[in-house]
C-alpha cells in the first residue's frame, strides 16, 4: 500500500540517484510529487493546408500528399533523407537524420500529417528538419491528448516523472474531503479525478476542469486557515491608554515636504482606529513610492510616546537596515527621546540576547528587524503597534506570528500589490484597508526605454553622463555568478566588465544575496553615501530600498523578469526629485517583447497588473506570482477572482455552522488541512 507520507525511493525504479534529483526540486515524499503539477502542456496543432498566416519557427502539421518519393543520400557518414513536397505552390523541404528507414514507410500519393518547426529556405522555399510523420488517423488521436510537461532538472527526464507519478496516480486512490453537496453546487470534480487530470489531461476541457477543482482547493484551504487562525476584531477591546501626542505633531510639523492626500487620509484613519473602541488590523495599499515608510514612523512615534512599543519588520536585512537608518535620522532630525533598536538574523547571539533583554523590559521604543522579530525568543513587554513592511513578501502566517507577539497590538500591514479593492476586502477578511493612491506631487514619471543588447554601450554614456551630474544608478542581472544553463548576465563577471569600460572614472559595487549581511549592509551604506556611483546588484534591491538620489535603472535580460517583478524593481527609481530613467534590456530574439511593451509606456501598478492579466492566454495556467503572500501554486488571484469569492463564501458558510470543524462530516476536511499544512508552512 502506498501513503502519500512515503519517501519518492519507494517508487518503482526510483533509487538515491534519481531521488537526489527530486531533491534539488524539493520533491521528497509521494505527496510532494503528486503536487507537483506540470508547467504546461503540449498540445497537437490542428492540421493546415496552406503556410498562409504561418510564421517561421512555429509548430505545425502540414498535411500533404506526397508526390515524390523520398530520396536517401550519404554525406560523410549521415545518412540523410529528403523528401520535396509542395503546400500550395510553396516548395516545402523535408529533411531527416539517421532514418534510412523512412524511405519505406511512405507511400507515394498518399496523405501524410508533417509535424515539426517550419523555417525558411531561402527566399521562396520552406523546410522542415526532422518532422514526426503520422497518418491521419493516428494524428486525429494525438489532437485529443494533451501532455504534460514538467519542470525538470538535469538528470531528471520528463518521461521520468510522467512515469512516476503515473504510478502513484493509478495506485493511489486520493479521499474526496468535501461534502458531496458542496461538489454539486458548485460544479466540482472530484479531488482524485482532478489530481489524474490534471498530469495527464483526456482532453484539453478535462484539464480545465481538474484545475478549477484544484484551485479551490488552494482558496478553501487558505480562508480555512485564515478563518480558524484569526482573532476576532470583537475580541480585543482597545486598552491601551492613548493620550498623547506631542512627538507625533512634532513630527508632522517638521516634515519637510507636505504629505500627499492619500498619506493623510491613511493617517486619520489609523488615528481613528487608535481611538476606537476594539484593537484592528489594517492593510495599508500603496504603489511603489507613494511613502509608506513615513506613515509607519508617524504612528510608530504615537505609539512610542504614549509608553509602548511599536514594532515593524521587512523582508529583507538590507530594508530592515535601510529603515534603521531611516529611523535613527529622524529621531535626530526631530530630537526624540526614544531609542530604535535593530533585530536581524545575522547579530552574533549576545548582541541578540541584549535585544531580548531590551524587549522584554518596559522601555518604550521604536524595534526594526526582519523575521528574526517573530522567533520565539523574541519576547516584548508591550507590545502597542505592529507592523509588516512589503507584506506581499510575506505569508499569511507570518503576518499572524507577528500579531501574536503582543497581547493584542494593533496591526498595520503595508503593501504594494496591486489589488482592487474588491479582491482585497475578501484576501485581507475583515481587515479594514487604507488606500494611498497618489504620488508625491513634485516627482516627475519615470522615462522608459527598452533597447536591444547592441544598444547597452550607448546606455552606459547615458549613465557616465547622468553620474557626471551627480546622480547614481542601478543595473539588475538576473544572476549571482555565471551559469551553465542560461547566458543570462551575472552580477560577478559585470561588476568586473563595467569597472574595466568606466576605468577610474565611475565607481562600481556589487550586491547579491549569497555576500555576508556585513557586506551587504557595507555596500548598501556606500551606496547611500554615493561612495559609490552604480551599483550592479541582483534582485536583492527589489523590494523597499529607497536611495532618491540613484536617477537610473539599466535591467539586463529584462525579458525574463515577470512584469509585477520589473515594476517593483522600477520603483527604485523615481524616488527624489529628478527625472529618473528605466532601460530595459530586451536579449529575446523577438522584435518586440509584449511584457516589456507595457511596462515601457505605464510606471502605474494597477494598469500594469491588468495588461499581464490579459496578455496571457486560456493556457496560461499559472499564477501570475505578483505576491509571495499568496502563495499559491495553480491559483491566481486575478484570473480565478471569481473561485476565490466561492471559496471564501463556502468557507464562511461551514464555519458558521461548525467553527472548530469538530462535527464527524467534517473530519475529512480537517485531515486535509493539517496534511497540507504539514507540506506548505515547514518554513515557519
Ligand atoms: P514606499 O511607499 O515605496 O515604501 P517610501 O516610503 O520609501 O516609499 O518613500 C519614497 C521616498 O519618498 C522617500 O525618500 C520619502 O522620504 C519620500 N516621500 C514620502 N512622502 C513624501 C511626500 N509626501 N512628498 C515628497 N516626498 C515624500
Ligand atoms: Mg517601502
């Protein structure tokens, strides 16, 4: 008998060899590989007749009636064999390799199907090299199928895991957990039949149907938690004693640039909250930009004043370190007579336990860190305000951890995702949500440009001259160190080429995830400092580093970033009061890179997010991924807004009638979810 909890070496022909493979997947038990879904699917073109609307490099199958015999010949030692075929006029070369033998199996005036990539043969023919030749029967049976096709790894073939988790798939019969009811008002497969669609799909419509089914698993199972884990706003009378503020006017006073409408409307409304009558939890939306982090130390200052701690954590040491910095100004700035303390992974463990001690003790202060804020060591005396910077970055859980540090502290939660308030109001629950939809108004639009890689010297003399002007810039690589496997740009071999083209004249730094936080926190304070003038940096600067003084981004291989990605990376730029650049590095081979196309002409998230909506298509299955926070590995937030709302009803519904899901009929479900957390939050 199988249990999905049994390692993959349990399989069938699956030794340590093939289940060190799996491993640098992460795919260790049954479990994991029945999850693993494929990428995408092959799919069998619709035979054509005519090359009309045909591009060169596509996919197609040509049927033709052949009227030549094929000829073999010898070049060297290949054995070649050629076939010439006409599709309406047009001279179509068939060429193959080392198959002698398909001399024979073609018989002269009759229908073939020519599956295979059509290319240029010169000017007035065309070729097709190694086509799979199928009668037209056996074609109209592979126009049905539909084939899975797996993320891979070296070593792993695909048809070594389509086989594998074939084997599971046929030998393990997955327990339906939701009510038989349920299934039929919404029109929902069944958990076992969609588990076996959707690797290996009957039809293209099945396929469908196995995914829908699969992502409201995902939704169901995420306000599950969400619901079962969450405090009630009910439950927590506001008892904290909020009376003064001094500090914060003080504060606001002293700005030294008036706070935009949105920042304004943001801060009476958390204000209001202050006052109210039950501790809340907010979300507070705003685009890259808009000023979030000032909003923070303003409510974090009130808080502070009136004898109680406030907390914020960002998902990176470089922006927990960045904010530090931030904070320590403006206590300067504004001679407050509060401390800020920095808790990150990578203080040694007795600067560690001195942060505890602090924590623990009744100093009222302002605490900056990372998620090292929610280990269990870390214990606060009180607690008053939370908050998580970039929460897209973030899980739902950790967002919970965070709250639950204090007896009650009142949450704020920060986010740049664009999401409309609709799907917000139904992610977030029974949050209350602030929107920030300005901008500071002195700052000017970003100027937008996407070029091709014989154009990059040209962009580093536009990036000589805007440095000559005092300005600093980024350039993004998608890589740490050169790889076997792309020829993407690596952040090492860069750094050395821009240091040899600028010579002595432009300082260059370096900056990637695997340098130590030492280093990173060194090279990110030069930066700040403009000891130095560009900086070649990984996406490790994605999220909330804010140097307004760096005018120009240069991203290489910007095809290859997601667009949510491009626009945050963007967002680096822009941030002070001079005009700013974006260049974006095209090294497709495509004339024109759609994604790039609309990130070029929009610096607007919202606008952003739903042009990548649209751009993909009915096969697209995969989430659009704009959001760590839900994680989720078919599901999109967007495209399958309308399963969520059911999701998110349902959920409600059974809750209601049985909130700790304690009644028999419901065992199943509560089996499933403890499975499934077993396997996704092992990080936590
Ligand atoms: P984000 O919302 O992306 O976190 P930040 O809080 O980092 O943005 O703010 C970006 C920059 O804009 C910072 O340098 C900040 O000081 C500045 N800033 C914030 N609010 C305003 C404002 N109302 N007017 C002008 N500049 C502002
Ligand atoms: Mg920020």
């Amino acid at each position: 008998m199988m249990i999905l909890e049994d390692s993959i070496k349990t399989l069938k022909g699956v030794g340590d060899k093939i289940a060190g493979f799996y491993e640098k997947l992460s795919l260790k038990s049954l479990w994991d590989l029945l999850f693993y879904f494929p990428r995408t699917y092959l799919e069998f073109p619709k035979p054509i007749d005519s090359l009309a609307d045909i591009c060169d490099g596509e996919i197609v199958a040509l049927r033709i009636c052949i009227q030549e015999s094929p000829k073999n010949r010898k070049t060297g030692k290949m054995d070649i064999t050629t076939l010439n075929t006409f599709v309406e006029n047009v001279p179509v070369n068939m060429v193959w390799f080392r198959s002698p033998y398909i001399k024979s199996q073609l018989n002269l005036h009759n229908t073939y199907i020519f599956y295979g990539v059509i290319k240029s043969d010169g000017p007035y023919r065309k070729k097709m090299e190694q086509p799979v030749i199928y009668t037209e029967e056996k074609y109209a049976k592979e126009l049905l199928s539909v084939q899975p096709i797996y993320g891979l790894t070296k070593g792993l073939s695909n048809n070594q895991i389509k086989k594998n988790v074939s084997d599971i798939v046929n030998s393990l019969e997955m327990e339906e957990f939701l009510p038989n009811d349920l299934l039929k008002k919404r029109k929902l497969e069944s958990f076992s039949y969609a588990l076996k669609q959707i690797h290996f799909p009957n039809t293209f419509d099945s396929l469908c149907q196995a995914r829908q089914r699969l992502v409201y698993n995902e939704f169901f199972a995420f306000f599950l938690n969400m619901e079962m884990t969450k405090t009630k706003e009910e439950d927590v009378p506001n008892h904290f004693k909020l009376l003064k503020n001094e500090y914060y006017q003080k504060c606001l006073d002293g700005l030294p640039f008036a706070l935009t409408d949105g920042q304004k409307t943001c801060l009476s409304e958390v204000m209001d909250d202050f006052n109210g009558e039950f501790v809340s939890q907010r979300l507070i939306q705003g685009d890259v930009g808009s000023g979030k982090t000032i909003i923070a130390f303003l409510l974090m200052t009130y808080m502070v004043e009136n004898g109680y701690q406030a907390a914020i954590m960002a998902p990176t040491e470089i922006l927990a370190t960045q904010h530090y910095h931030t904070f320590l100004k403006y206590i300067e700035d504004y001679d407050l007579p509060f401390e800020a303390i920095l808790l990150t992974g990578s203080k040694t463990m007795k600067e560690k336990r001195m942060v505890y001690e602090k924590l623990a003790s009744d100093t009222p202060c302002y605490v900056i860190g990372t998620n090292a804020l929610i280990q269990e060591k870390a214990n606060y005396d009180s607690l008053g305000l939370v908050i998580t910077d970039e929460q897209h970055r973030f899980g739902v859980k950790q967002r919970d951890a965070f709250r639950k540090k204090g007896k009650g502290p009142f949450t704020l939660v920060m986010s740049a995702t664009p999401i409309p308030r609709t799907l917000s109001m139904i992610l977030y629950g029974d949050m209350n949500i602030s929107v920030i939809s300005d901008v500071p108004a002195k700052r000017l639009p970003i100027k937008n440009a996407v070029i091709k890689q014989k154009d990059v010297p040209t962009a580093y003399q536009f990036i000589y001259k805007e440095i000559r002007l005092g300005r600093q810039a980024y350039v993004i690589c998608p890589l740490v160190e050169a790889s076997e496997k792309t020829e993407s740009e690596n952040v090492t071999d860069y750094g050395k080429k821009l240091r040899q083209y600028y010579q002595d004249t432009v300082s260059v730094g370096v900056l990637h995830g695997r340098m130590t936080a030492e280093e990173k926190a060194s090279v990110m304070e030069d930066f700040a400092a403009q000891k130095i003038d560009v900086l070649v940096s990984t996406t490790v600067v994605e999220v909330g580093v804010n140097v307004p003084n760096a005018s120009v981004m240069l991203i290489e291989n910007a095809n290859r970033f997601g667009l949510a990605q491009l626009h945050q990376l963007r967002g680096r730029v822009g941030r002070g009061e001079h005009q700013s650049y974006c260049i974006f590095v095209d090294s497709s081979k495509e004339d024109k890179n759609k994604r790039l196309d609309v990130i070029s002409h929009s610096n607007d998230g919202f606008y952003i997010a739903s042009e990548d909506l649209k751009l993909r298509g009915p096969g697209d299955f995969y989430g659009i991924r704009q959001s760590g926070e839900f994680d989720f590995s078919l599901g999109d937030i967007y495209q399958d807004a309308p399963v969520l709302k059911i999701a998110s009803e349902d959920v409600k519904e059974l809750l209601s009638s049985d909130p700790r899901l304690s009644l028999d009929e419901h065992a199943k479900i509560k089996e499933y979810l403890y499975h499934l957390n077993q396997h996704q939050y092992t990080n936590l």
